[in-house]
C-alpha cells in the first residue's frame, strides 16, 4: 500500500488482491486442485502470492534464478506472472519484485516519478 495508487480489494472468492491503475499486480494465489495435479509431490504447501512481471522472459528469469521460490502451473503458461512460496522468500526480495510487478502495471508518469523519488 505504500506504492502511488495501489489499492488493495478483496476478490469474490475471498482473496486479497493489490491493483494500480484498475490493474492487478498481486493477489493471493492459493494453488486450486488442477494446480495440485500438476504439481503433484513438488506443490508446496505454505501460503503462495502472484505477481505480474513484464514479459515472460522476466517470469522464466525469476524461476531460474531460485526455483525454490518461484514457480508457476500450466494455469499461468504463456502468462506474465509468476507465483512466490511466501514462506521462503526474504521479505527485501519480495518487496522488490512486488515494486517490480507495480511497475508493470502503474501509468507511466507514476512510475517515472516513483523511481525518480528513489534515486
């Protein structure tokens, strides 16, 4: 809530959700039973979080770099987003890719002005 504009809402379906712009950028991704199936012994079992990321290149990248953490399911292929195990990331690491997948989505004056302010 501390980025420009993000909102945060709940979904009809219980979940927390962060928007900018109208335009999701988090949101709590519990993984559904065809995600279990998928996953099969690999689904991890603690609380998941999706974020947006730019391009898919920037999905695969976050995978690679540390695949303990991030991961995805058949239901995201070919979808800019990336899910995070909560309980395995370091929270410096999850706030920077949640101002990452901000970035994605907020307008582009916003985002100039954010990283701006930042230098």
């Amino acid at each position: 809530m501390a980025l420009p504009g993000a909102t945060e809402e709940v979904s009809s379906s219980g979940k927390r959700e962060w928007r900018v712009n109208k335009k999701l950028f988090t949101w709590e991704r519990p993984l559904r039973k065809g995600d279990l199936e998928a996953l099969g012994d690999a689904a991890p079992s603690g609380p998941i979080l999706a974020i947006s990321t730019a391009d898919l290149e920037m999905k695969e990248a976050l995978i690679g770099s540390n695949p303990r953490v991030y991961f995805t399911t058949p239901h995201f292929d070919g979808y800019a987003a990336v899910l995070i195990r909560l309980d395995k990331i370091a929270s410096k690491e999850l706030k920077d890719v949640i101002v990452e997948a901000w970035l994605t989505r907020a307008p582009k004056r916003t985002a100039a002005a954010f990283l701006k302010e930042r230098r």
